[in-house]
C-alpha cells in the first residue's frame, strides 16, 4: 500500500471499526495525519485544530483495524507503549478472529 492509498482507505473506511488494517495503511496514515497537522498549524492554530478533527475519528477506526490485525481487541490502542509495539507487530497471515487479512493494494 502506498501513501495515497492509505490517505484514501483512511476517509473511505473514517468510520468502519470493523476487519483489518496493515501495518502500511497505519503508519501512511499516521504520517499523514502528522503532515497535515504541521502543515495547517503553520498557517493558523484554527486549521490545525480543524485539521487534528477532521482526522480524529478516521485516526481512531485505522488504530482499531490495526490492533485487529495483530489479533487484539480495539481496546488495545489505549495501552501507551504496548499499543506502539502491536503498531510495529507484523499482522496475522492468515484469518483470525477479526476477519481475513487485508487484501494488497498496489494503487
């Protein structure tokens, strides 16, 4: 998955806390969503805001389909350091409770 797919996957799926996401698909996102933060802040404190809220829940549903990836309920996320090593964690080839893994995207 590249990064315009991963920003596209982002808004198309910003409320589906269901199935997976791959490792790609998160950190594109999480750079993404860092880019436009700085990016808007530097014009005006209120567009980083907006930014920062335009984002939130897509951010969340991606961080959800991630901890499903690697086999852990959503909850998850909410665990400070151990959430960043199951961000890092290679996610289950094959199916697991949360559904098939996510197909590749090559576009």
């Amino acid at each position: 998955m590249n990064f315009q797919t991963a920003i596209r996957s982002g808004f198309q799926n910003y409320a589906n806390f269901k199935g997976r996401a791959s490792r790609a698909e998160y950190w594109w996102w999480a750079l993404f969503t860092v880019i436009l933060s700085v990016l808007l802040s530097s014009i005006d404190e209120s567009f980083g805001n907006l930014g920062s809220l335009v984002t939130l829940l897509p951010s969340i549903a991606v961080a959800i389909r991630r901890m499903h990836d690697v086999d852990r309920a959503g909850w998850f996320m909410l665990v400070p350091i151990y959430n960043l090593v199951l961000g890092l964690r290679r996610g289950d080839a094959g199916e697991n409770r949360f559904g098939p893994p996510p197909p590749p995207r090559s576009n």
